[in-house]
C-alpha cells in the first residue's frame, strides 16, 4: 500500500536518487519498494534531473551518460 499525502524525509529522497541513478528499476517499481506514490518519484526526478525519458515511458539516460 502507498502512502498518500505523506512527506518524505531527506533520507528517503536520497535513496529514491540513488536508486533512480544507479539501478534500471522503473518508477513503479521503485515507488513500489518507497511505498510512495510513482508521482513523488517522477517529482523527485524532475526535481533533480536524474533520468533523461525523452518521451518515452521504458528509455532512458541517466544525468552520467
């Protein structure tokens, strides 16, 4: 079950980047594993430009490429 309407700590958001950085998880499944919704993952990758889509759901570059 996801949290809704909770806040992440400082902690957890350094892991979500870690694992959006160094992991081919996709967002649901590392939403899954946080049990935080996939938009928080999507806004924390926005927020700090970590996966590169390009318009596409299932490719992308990470910021090291």
């Amino acid at each position: 079950m996801t949290r809704q309407g909770c806040f992440l700590t400082e902690q957890e958001i350094k892991r979500i980047v870690t694992l959006l950085d160094k992991t081919d998880l996709t967002i649901l499944e590392i939403a899954q594993r946080m049990t935080c919704s996939r938009s928080s993952i999507v806004a924390i990758n926005r927020k700090f430009q970590v996966r590169k889509y390009a318009g596409m759901r299932t490719n992308w570059t990470s910021k090291a490429s």
